[in-house]
C-alpha cells in the first residue's frame, strides 16, 4: 500500500532521515520502534506533506500514486490520515464539532453521520460527551477524540504518532484494543509507538529506527523475540548480541 524509497528529509542543514526505505502492506500493523530523536515523527510528517519541500530525495508512493510535492489535503483525499502526537483537539468546539471536522474534505452527509455513528461505537465515551467541549475531556478522551476524529476521513492508511504517551495503563489498553479492532475492519495502520511492547503485540511486522535509517525489519513477533530489542526496548535484561541485526550497524547496539 506504501512504499517509501530511499528517501531524505532535512530540518534546515540538518538531516533528519538518510536514506530510508520502508513498506507499509495493505490490510498490516506496522510498528515503527526507536529511541528519542531517531526520526520516527520525521517520517510520518513527511509521508504526510507536512515538511515544505521533503523529502529532498527519494520517492514515495501511495497504492501506486507519488506523492511528492502534493499538499497535505491532497494526501488526505487520497485516504491517508494522520494522528499527530500530543493529542491536539479544537478546545472550543464540541466533540461532535471536531468529529465533523475530521470529514472536512469530504462532501458525502449521509456517509459523514454513518461515520460518527461508527466512531461512537469504538468510543462510547465520545457519544457521551457529544455536546461537550473538547478542552474539557481528559487525556484518554481526547485521544479517543483525535483517532476518532482521523476515522471521519475515512482513510486507507492511519499514521499514528505515539498515542499512548501520557495516559494511564487502562486507558493504553483500551485504545490498543480499538486500534486492533479498526485494522481488523479494513483499515491500515502505520504506528510510532514509545510502548514498544504493546505496539509489537498488536503490530504484524516492525521496523527499528536509528539515526533515521532502518537498521532492523522483521515480524513483529520475531522482533518481540530479539534480544537486542527486548533489552533495549523492552527493557528485559539478558545478554545482547548483534546477530540480528545488519552487521554495517552491529557497534550501535553493543
């Protein structure tokens, strides 16, 4: 479904992804992994549109649609939707408001509220917190509210960034749950997780990332397996080997 092609994205003079390739297969879970600063974020807005002028090299590719240089609306139309980190939600408008919102592009009023109906139904909550405003919910909520808000879009793909960061473990469950449900029904999903260890219980195949470069891919249940990830992004103590990994990046992970 997404195929990104040695591509390279600077901030500036700095480059912040070199090089990287990656697929996304229709119908997965994909789990981007990666300590602080090694571009996970980078790539999702780049996909996305959403950095001026990135990538200054590589291509990438949408069920078989370029879409370098096409605005982030364009890419929207095309079915890509986008969870950004941070939880942003319009504060003053209500939940049913931003809910709408997310449907901007679209033209279709009966498939908008069939739509809504069907967030409701991953979200209870949100139905009933319909009529209140956004700035008043709670993080779990507004995390509810901003996949729900991306599902009204309607997207083939579903970029998230770090949905879990900040909330209580109940919560973590419970939106890990809806994301499996949502993949299950149709719906694509490439996700940048710090919890790396739910996000490979739910994920089909992985990537780690360093220093903006894919240094590992694999089956998600194989990468829950790797002693070099268990120790490192897991946080299982054992002995680390390089031996799954590329051998041109072995000393990064010693």
């Amino acid at each position: 479904m997404l195929k990104v092609h040695n591509i390279e994205t600077f901030y500036g003079p700095i480059r912040a992804i070199s090089g990287l390739s990656l697929e996304v297969p229709e119908g997965k879970i994909v789990a981007l992994l990666g300590s602080n600063g090694a571009g996970k974020t980078t790539i999702l807005k780049t996909i996305c549109g959403l950095l001026e002028g990135q990538p200054s090299k590589g291509t990438i590719e949408f069920m078989g649609t370029p879409l370098n240089g096409l605005a982030p609306e364009g890419i929207v139309r095309l079915g890509i939707a986008y969870v950004e980190e941070g939880r942003p939600v319009f504060e003053e408008l209500t939940v049913d408001e931003n809910l709408l919102m997310g449907g901007y592009v679209r033209r279709d009023v009966h498939g908008l509220q069939r739509d809504r109906d069907r967030v409701m139904s991953y979200f209870p909550v949100l139905g009933q917190r319909r009529g209140q405003l956004a700035g008043t919910l709670s993080g779990g909520e507004r995390q509810m509210l901003v996949i729900g808000r991306a599902l009204m879009a309607r997207p083939k793909l579903m970029l998230l960034d770090e949905p879990s960061l900040g909330l209580a473990p109940m919560a973590v469950k419970e939106i890990f749950q809806i994301l499996k449900t949502i993949n299950e029904e149709g719906t694509t999903i490439l996700l940048v997780e710090q919890n790396a260890k739910m996000a490979l219980e739910i994920a089909h195949e992985g990537h780690v990332i360093e220093a903006g470069r894919v240094v590992l891919s694999d089956q998600a249940k194989s990468l829950l397996e790797n002693e070099n990830v268990r120790c490192y992004y897991l946080g299982i103590t054992g002995e680390v080997s390089a031996s799954g990994l590329k051998r041109h990046r072995k000393k990064r992970w010693r």
